[in-house]
C-alpha cells in the first residue's frame, strides 16, 4: 500500500505514571516530549514544529515551549478537547508536507488527579453558547448520559451493552502494567455501580488520571535516517458537530463526517480495519463512534460491542488494547494522545502478546473532544506501517 | 429585581430574552428568509445565514428529547433537552417531578425557575 502523506510518526511516549504527585505540570511534558524523541531517536535540538493544546487564554503554547527550551518554525494550538492530538497530528504532516517544518514534537501533559482539576472549565459566559447551558448544570458527564438515553430510547441499546464496552478495555488493561484499573469486570459489576447520570453508571465513565503522552512526527528524508519501524498516515479527517440552532440529534457524532474523510483519503473501508483505537471517555462514546465509523448499521452499535464483540482476538474488531481511558490511562482528562500511541504499538507490533494483532498493516485511530451532547470535534486518522 | 441584567450572562444580543424571561416569557428567534425559529438566540440566522432575525414569543409547550439525572447533586438535578413545540431543541432543566417518573416524549411546559447565579432561566414542569 502506498502512503498519501509524506510524513510518519517515528517516535511516541506514554508516561507511565498515573498519579505525578511529585511532578510539576512542566515536569510531565518535558518528560513525554524527552521520551518520544528517545524513542525516535530524535534530540530536542532536532524539533522544528511543537504543537500543543490546552488554556489557549493563559498563552499555553508559549509557556511551554519556553519552559522545553525550543525553538520552533512552526507552532499550533487547536484545542478541541480530547481529539485536538489526532488533529496536531494531521496539522504536523500538513506543514511538513509544506516544507514548513522537518519535526514536529506534539506534547500532552497533565494532574488532573492530584490537582483536583475539574473536567469542566471554569464558565466563561462571553462565549455565546455558555448562558444558555451553564446555569442548567451541563456537566461534562449529563451531555453524554443524554446521548446515550436517547440511542437507548431510538434504537433499544441497553446499560448491559454498554457495560461491555468497559468489560471488554477491561480484559486488555489486565496485560497492562502501568494501566491504573486493572482488574477484569463483570458486566453486573458495571451495572451495579453507583448511577452517576442514568443511564451511565461510575464504571462506565473513563478514569481520572494523571501523566501525559508525545509524539513526534517527522519527514520522510529525516525518516529514512531513523531506526524505528515507520507509521505512515494514510488519511485523516476532521469534523465538528453542535446543535445546529436547535436541531439536535444525540444519536449521532461528528465521527460520521470526519471518518468519511478519513476513509476516502486512505481509500479504505471499515471492512479493511481490524485494529482501531476509539476514544473512551464514556461507553456511549465508543457505541456511537463504532456505529459511526461504519463497524456497525446506526443503532446496531450495541449489539455489535456486546459479548466481547471489542476485545482482542475474540471479536471481529479490536479495540484499545492498552485498556483505554476507562481502564488504562486519561491523562489530562483528554484521550486522543494515548490513543495514538496505542494504535503505534500495534503497528509496529509493539502490543502486549495477549492483545497483539497479528500482521496488522492498518490500524485506525478516533476521536471526539468537548460534550458530545451540546458541541464537539470528531478527528479519524487511519494508519499504516511502511 | 432587574438586576441580573448586569450578569456576564447578559449581552447586547441577548438582552431581550433576559429581560422576557424575567417577565415569565420564552423569547425564541424567528428568521423572515427562511421561516425556521432557532435557540440559543442569534442575532444572524444560523439555519440560512440571514443577517436579520426577530424575537418571537414561544408557547412554552414541549416535549423531552431526552435527559438524565444527576445522582450526585442534592437535590437531583433533572438536566434535559426539550423540543418546543416551535421547532427549536433547548438545553434546559426539568423541575418539580420526581425523577423517577421523567420519560423521554413527555409533554412539559414552560415554568420558569431562578438559577445558582441568580439568573431567571426557562425550565419545564411536567
Ligand atoms: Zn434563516
């Protein structure tokens, strides 16, 4: 298969700690962003482009490159929550293509966990959509539960068939080391968790954890001097989705516009994927991006994900083998980096052994950032290695 | 008692609606080009793009989208969408019922309610 872009992810690192009580916020990106040159086999003297998200309005960008001491030709902020990674990463090949940069390091970092950082920010009522949800109680969480009891109410999902999205991160994160819960669950253990916001109960929702993740992605000549197995990006796409002036419909995400992109771009289909990482912040989110991604018909999902329908070597897709952000890690509170990462190991065949797929060539990557209820992006990126 | 005028909530585009609906009255937004109503107000149309839009009064008659319930608030919040009978679905609260007993479809209408920052807010009863 031949490769559309011009650049590939030669390196990637996934902070192993889960709780940085002894860390500073700077300390966590200079350590992934130190970790995935390492693993590239890049020195910071070599990074051209650096990209990051995070509080545009504190000039986040700036801070942080001064604090790693680059000196970037290109730089980008886009923040669109928990895909702004997958989008940094389609940027980064953009402006390499451009010949605009030759390295481009995209740093996640963050202590949402030990700093008690909420998922919500605080309300920032200039922007126009905040005083006609705040004063209401929208919450990260409710904008989601309300997806999920409307697909419920279209199509008849069930709690058990979300339950399975955990039960089946569950059985990868137990191969995980660094995951933070790693015991295997139930589908009744999800279901008798504390309801949080019905129908979503606590286990249904991802982790809060600290650490962070990097990437980098470089130009083919700088790939061709490089040692590390190469990802290439075949296509990548990016959506976004919010109420339409009051035309809201729950039951679907951006994912359907960002994925089509993505598809045609690589000239693939979801038949041609057996690998894909899907970001996990709730269970609804990965049931409405399976059906959205085109794994399964609209309102289709559940069925599609229950009985082990996600997990590795049992059903017909693999998903988030690391355990995912309801298993594994959420660092930042934002899922799109370590879902990169994760789909990297398996191309490069770098997976734990029990959730290794075997001769994968293709792997695709999701995800959605903001409130899937109210306003968000949806960013696909399909893999491939080279 | 007009105070909350001077809440960040409160902007040249929407003051209308905040003054309204302290009055008990839902101001939604109409459009003359392409006869569509929409929520939150705008001063352009986000349906066709038109530069002019004007206020229009809704019924206050609805039904729920959907909703969920916040187990951890005391007392439990009701967070919802409701669909006005005019067209537009509205992030909003449903107030006064047990919620055990809130069914997506379930008509609702208009019962307006302050909000924690002193804000009078359009929330539905059943
Ligand atoms: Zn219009």
């Amino acid at each position: 298969m031949a490769a559309h872009r011009r650049a590939f992810i030669a390196g990637v690192f996934e902070h192993p700690t889960r709780k940085a009580v002894n860390k500073s916020l700077g300390q966590l990106h200079r350590e992934v962003a130190a970790g995935a040159l390492a693993d590239a086999g890049l020195t910071r003297a070599d990074v051209d482009g650096y990209f990051v998200a995070g509080d545009n309005t504190n000039l986040y960008p700036l801070s942080f490159i001064d604090y790693l001491g680059l000196r970037p030709k290109v730089i980008g902020a886009t923040d669109t929550g928990g895909s702004a990674y997958v989008t940094h990463v389609g940027q980064a090949i953009e402006a390499i293509e451009a010949g605009k940069c030759e390295v481009a390091l995209i740093t996640l970092a963050g202590k949402p966990r030990t700093g008690g950082a909420a998922a919500d920010p605080v309300p920032d009522w200039p922007l126009p959509d905040v005083p006609f949800e705040q004063p209401f109680g929208r919450a990260v969480i409710n904008t989601y539960a309300m997806c999920a009891a409307r697909h419920a109410y279209e199509y008849g999902t069930t709690s058990e068939q979300l339950a399975w999205v955990k039960v089946a991160f569950s059985h990868h994160a137990q191969h995980n080391p660094n995951a933070m819960l790693r015991n295997v669950v139930t589908v009744d253990e999800v279901l008798e968790s504390p309801m949080i916001a019905d129908p979503l109960h606590r286990l249904d929702c991802c982790v809060v954890s600290d650490g962070g993740g990097a990437i980098v992605v470089v130009s083919e000549a700088v790939a061709k001097a490089l040692a590390r197995p190469l990802v290439a990006v075949r296509g990548y796409g990016d959506a976004v989705k919010h109420q339409a002036g009051g035309k809201v419909d729950l039951t679907y995400t951006a994912t359907r516009w960002s994925a089509a992109v993505a598809y045609e771009e690589a000239g693939v289909t979801a038949a041609d994927i057996r690998y894909a990482s899907v970001y996990d912040s709730f269970t609804i989110t990965v049931l409405e991006q399976i059906e959205d991604l085109g794994f399964a018909e609209k309102g289709k999902g559940g069925a599609f994900v229950a009985d082990g329908g996600l997990i590795s070597g049992v059903g017909r897709l693999a998903v988030n083998t690391d355990g995912g952000g309801l298993c594994n890690n959420h660092p930042a509170n934002r899922g799109g980096m370590t879902k990169i990462i994760e789909a990297v190991r398996q191309l490069r065949g770098e997976a734990h052994p029990a959730v290794q797929v075997p001769g994968l060539e293709l792997a695709l990557v999701n995800a959605t950032g903001g409130w899937l209820g109210t306003r968000h992006a949806a960013a696909t990126m399909i893999l491939e290695t080279k | 008692m007009s105070d909350y005028l001077s809440h960040p909530a409160v902007n040249p585009e929407t003051l209308e609606f905040w003054k309204a609906i302290g009055q008990g009255k839902l101001l939604i937004k109409g459009c003359r080009a392409c006869n569509e109503a929409h929520f939150y107000p705008r001063a352009h149309c986000p349906h066709c793009d038109a530069d002019e839009t004007h206020w229009v009064e809704a019924s206050g008659r609805g039904s729920i989208y959907s909703f969920t319930v916040m187990r951890r608030e005391n007392p439990q919040r009701v967070v919802a969408y409701v669909a006005l009978e005019e067209g537009p679905t509205i992030f909003t609260n449903i107030v006064g019922a047990d919620p055990a007993d809130v069914r997506i479809g379930a008509p609702v209408h208009l019962q307006v309610s302050q909000s924690q920052e002193g804000l009078p807010v359009p929330t539905f009863a059943m």
